[in-house]
C-alpha cells in the first residue's frame, strides 16, 4: 500500500518497496487526468498550463485502494480535484533514481551475437504478428536483425518496410537502386571498399531504420556487407579514453553534402549523443561528409584524439559481422546505432540492392501498438532518442 504525505508545495508518494518520490505540486496539476482535463490514454488535453497559477499547492491529499489499483486523490488550492492511478505515477516519477531506472540501457554487441547474427525468416515476418513482433524487438535490442528467405524481385524490401512504418522519400527517391555492375561503366559503378559508416549524418533527421534488400548477385561473387555497433565502439572508446569520448559527446561535429543543383545539407551535431546520465543513444559517424567541427580552442587536441581512436575502432574486423548477401536476403538495422559498409566487390556480373527507410518514430510506434495487442511488455521500450544530440553535457554546463 502507498501512503502519500502532503507538503503543500510537493506531494511525497511511499510506495510499497519503501522508496519514496516526491511530485511538485504544478506538475500533479498540469498532469491532472481528470475528464475534465483532458483524455491522456490518447495523449489529448483540454488543460492548458497558461490557466495554471505557477504557485498552486495541495490542500489535501489521500491514497486509496481502488480495486486491485491504489489511486491518489488530491485537491489543490485551485479547489481542482482530480485522481491518478498509483502505478500511472510510479511509471512517471521524475526523482533522480526513477529516471534513471528507467533510462534505456542498451545491450552491446558480443562475440557470440557476431557468430550467430540474429534472423529471421521472411514468410514468418510477414505472416505471422508475433514473429513480427520478434524482428521488430531484436531491432530494439541489438539493432539489426537478417531477413532471409524472401522473393529476390524489386519491391519486397519495400513490402516489408511498409510493415514497418511509412517509407520515407529523400532526393534518392523512395526506393533506392544501388547496383554495381562489371559490364558497364557509369559513375555510381563502385567497387571499392565501403568503411563502416552511419548514412546521411548530414542530415538534421538521418534515415532511420534502413532496410538493404538483395535482388541480384553473382553466386560466385565476393563481397560481403559488414555492420558494426555503434554503440559497442562508443563504449570502447570511453573505457580507452574517457576525456576523447566526453569531447565527441559534447561538441558539434560539421557534416555536409552539397550535390549538383539545388542540395545542399549541412547540420551539427555530436558524433556520440548520450542521454542525461551519460547511457549512449546515437551515433554519427561518416568521415566522408564531415566538415569542420566547433570546438573550444582547448579541446582541439583530445577531440582530433578520441575522434581518430573512433574511426579506427569502426574498422576493426574482430567487431564486425561481415556478411554476403544473398538474392532474397535482407538487411534491416537501426542506423542511428549500426554502422554499416562493405569489403570490395569481386565478381563478374551484377549485384543489385534495394534500400529503404523508416522513420524510427513510426518503428516504435508499431513495436508498442503490436507489443500491446500481443500482450506483451511495452515498459522496456525507450522513448525515442536517436543521434539527435547529449543532454548530460548541457546539464553539466547548467550546474557549472
Ligand atoms: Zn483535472
């Protein structure tokens, strides 16, 4: 049972296992759920913050069991009254210790992940909800997952990435055609090596869930696509150097790609963005489109440093997974985390893929609509974050 204290100005809550967490006053109001309010469980309010006074207090307060539910009653000194659900606020507690419970933890790439990708079967996905629901959260966990067995012909990368979400349309079109091809000659016809990289950084919002699927290969053909862990590396590059990962964690890093005509992208953002406690959540790492980074004149040095020891670390084979895909193959990975490239191409014909993208938005979106209707735990899921940015380093600058 929780009991509830009422100190005028915050409310401390006691929950059963003892720990206690304190709600301002103003941020019960403004997160009042009554019918009157609004309708939270679609995410619509009829309460504005400009009719809140800024200073209201709690003038009484009580829990209660409601059924299996404790709930908390409260009036404020706006003579307001409204109720929430004990677990709806243990779920929001904002102290130091809930947010950080709650913050997303990744797992790492292992050794044994890289010699047993995960996969999945294509027939399976796109038939099956709870098989579905598997490729979508191993995309969650590990950030990529293999999909194999599907028809070799333009169009099913597409099928299953509408599955997905909404496919996002960029100057390369919906659907991108990469085709290498030995008895022609055309720019775009590139055999060479390809280091791992994260795609687009250049942009304000990179492409999201990308989706690699092969319609043609020579069989004999080598040359495999290899993906890596961002955030395996970032964590490597602070365990050898902890000065050289805060840097990419807290200054911009330039990135720009101006194309013939009428394109021209450039945007700043950190190589690594780490959430409020410092937990990896994003990576920008494409040495081909940087442009100058900003950087205080001190910083210069362990930043060329740790973004060096970076780089490096994105062309270690031991981390990789190197593998060749086969027509019907296909490859899925959030690219905000994997970094992906190629060995040079050796073969005779031609190898096609198609690529296309998902907003990682509309990923999640189907990953809780699905986790939901399958009823299975949606808690474990993060809200979104991506390589958008750090937030620890501003609040850092904050206490400064
Ligand atoms: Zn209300």
């Amino acid at each position: 049972m929780i009991t509830v204290k009422n100190e005028e100005s915050t409310l401390a809550v006691d929950w059963s296992d003892g720990a206690t967490s304190r709600f301002h006053s103003v941020w019960l109001r403004d997160n009042c759920r009554c019918e009157a309010c609004g309708e939270p469980s679609i995410g619509r309010r009829t309460l504005r913050l400009s009719g809140i006074d800024l200073e209201v207090t709690i003038s009484a307060a009580e829990a209660l069991q409601d059924g299996d539910s404790e709930i908390v009653r409260i009036r404020w000194s706006d003579d307001h009254r409204g109720e929430f659900d004990g677990a709806w606020l243990r779920d929001n507690a904002y102290d130091t210790e809930s947010r950080r419970k709650r913050a997303y933890r990744p797992e790492l790439w292992t050794d044994q992940l890289r010699e047993h990708p995960p996969s999945a079967d294509y027939d399976e996905v796109m038939e099956n909800d709870s098989a579905f629901c598997d490729f979508l959260e191993t995309i969650h966990r590990h950030g990529l997952c293999f999909v194999e067995g599907s028809p070799a012909e333009p169009g099913t990368g597409a099928n299953l990435a509408r599955k997905i979400g909404f496919l996002q349309e960029s100057n390369y079109g919906l659907v991108q055609d990469l085709i290498a091809d030995r008895r022609h000659r055309s720019i775009g016809n590139d055999f060479h090596a390809l280091k791992p990289h994260t795609d687009e950084p250049y942009r304000a919002s990179p492409p999201g869930i990308m989706l690699f699927h092969c319609v043609e290969t020579d069989e004999n053909g080598l040359g495999a696509s290899t993906f890596m862990d961002g955030f395996e590396i970032a964590e490597t590059l602070r365990a050898d150097d902890p000065e050289g990962f805060d840097a990419l964690a807290r200054y911009n890093q330039g990135f720009r790609r101006h194309f013939d005509g009428d394109i021209d992208l450039i945007c700043e953002f950190p190589v690594i963005s780490v959430d409020e406690f410092g937990h990896v959540c994003g990576v920008r790492i494409n040495d081909r489109v940087a442009s100058p980074a900003c950087i205080d004149p001190e910083s210069v040095p362990v930043y060329y440093r740790g973004m060096k020891r970076f780089l490096q670390l994105a062309e270690d084979d031991g981390r990789m997974i190197q593998k060749v895909l086969r027509p019907g193959d296909i490859a899925a990975f959030d690219n905000h985390r994997i970094l992906h490239g190629r060995t040079e191409l050796r073969f005779q014909g031609r190898r096609w893929l198609q690529w296309m993208q998902v907003e990682r938005g509309d990923f999640y979106s189907t990953l809780r609509i699905l986790s939901d209707r399958l009823g299975r735990h949606r808690n474990t899921l993060p809200l979104l974050r991506g390589a958008y940015g750090s937030s620890d380093c501003r609040k850092e600058e904050a206490e400064a």
